[in-house]
C-alpha cells in the first residue's frame, strides 16, 4: 500500500513538473516595451544566447530557453541580430533563431540612381544621414585604381539590392557597392574583347535612357513587419 501512494505521488509530481515545463516552453512572454534587439555573435554557445535573451526580457529565464534547446535538439542556431517586438514563448524564440530569422533592411538602388538618390534611401530607411552617406561617397579612394581622376565614387556604387544591418556605416556601404561593382567587372573582362566596355567608363555611362525608378524597403525579418 505504501508502495503503491509513493508511486502514485512520484507520478503526480512528474505530471505537475510536465505541465510547468509545458507552460514555460509554450506560454507567451515579454519582458521588454516596444522592441528590443538581440545581436548574436557567431560561434556564441547555447548557454550564452540564453543569458543575452533573458536579459533582454525576451524568454523569462535562461532556463526557458535552454529547455527549449533539449526540446528541439538537432537545430542550429544561426548568428545575426534579431528583433523582437511581441511576446513569444520560449520554443518561438528558438525557432526563430534556428531560421535564421534576422533583421535586415533592403536598399534597392536601381538603375539610373545617383549617389544623392542612394543617401535619400539610407536615410529614409533611418541607416543614417543622407549628408553622411554622400561624404563616404565623395572620398574615390575606393576606385582609384580603376579611375585615379575620378572625383567620388559616382558611376562605382553599382546598381542592386542590398541586404543590409542596423550597424552598417556610410562607409561600408560604399565598400559593399563598390566590391559588387568589382565582382560585375571582373565578369565582363572574361568576355571577348571586342564585347568588353572601356574600364575607365562607369555602367551609367555606358547605357542609353537608365530608367529612374526604384524602390527603398525595410524589412524586420521573415516573420517581421515590412514598410516601402
């Protein structure tokens, strides 16, 4: 008879500790106002992402996520910065971080956009200060192997769409537009001679009638908001 009530007990504690478990790993938290960001550095470990979301008041404790960890096992957690703006349980929040679900913007520069049109949509999409972007821009130190008289980078911040973080400067984006311009010329210097364009003439030049429209969107994540 003892046997039986201890056996009994120790499966209504296990049936109460299942349902707490139950309840952190899927009950909906949000410990912060607004929105909040988490930025998780590559090779963080499991313990560490679980201490930089409890902080943030993103899971209610360490123990939540990592609970959620055993649950999924197998999933690997991707690196990137996110943001949370709503509450979520703790198997949520890992599944977006095993997605990969980051925050980004997309700069879309299309063809016929000039440097003044590019800092208006870093500025639109709050990257920062058009004035700032255009000062990057104004510096041909990028290019002056192609183009030693080429006064800014104009004609060299090539034509494409973006992916951009919350922590990319006037100056990166310079780079990054540049490096594609590189990578777009190097492609056409593998075609016959008689096909290739002069180095020195920037992709602007070399087109008749660019079109002038385009677009600048932010996009939150996979799963985030979107505005044009």
């Amino acid at each position: 008879m003892r046997i039986a009530r201890r056996l009994g007990m120790l499966a209504l504690l296990a049936a109460l500790a299942g349902g707490f478990a139950i309840f952190r790993l899927t009950g909906p938290y949000r410990g912060f106002e607004g929105e909040t960001f988490v930025d998780i550095p590559r090779g963080a470990s499991t313990g560490a992402i679980a201490r930089m979301l409890a902080e943030a008041g993103v899971v209610r404790s360490p123990w939540d996520f990592l609970l959620a960890r055993v649950a999924r096992r197998g999933r690997t957690l991707q690196a990137g910065e996110y943001r949370f703006e709503r509450p979520a349980s703790a198997l949520e929040v890992l599944g977006r971080i095993a997605r990969g679900d980051v925050f980004y913007y997309d700069l879309v520069a299309p063809e016929g956009w000039n440097m003044f049109d590019i800092a208006a949509s870093v500025e639109k999409l709050g990257l920062f200060p058009a004035d700032r972007f255009l000062e990057a821009a104004r510096d041909p130190a990028l290019i002056s192997d192609l183009d030693p008289k080429a006064p800014t980078l104009e004609g060299y911040l090539f034509p494409d769409t973006y992916r951009l973080s919350r922590h990319t400067t006037p100056e990166q984006l310079c780079r990054i537009m540049t490096a594609r311009f590189r990578a777009v010329w190097r492609d056409l210097r593998r075609r016959p001679a008689r096909m290739r364009p002069s180095p020195w003439l920037p992709w602007w030049k070399r087109k008749a009638g660019p079109p002038r429209s385009g677009r600048a969107s932010r996009r939150c994540s996979k799963t985030g908001c979107a505005s044009a």
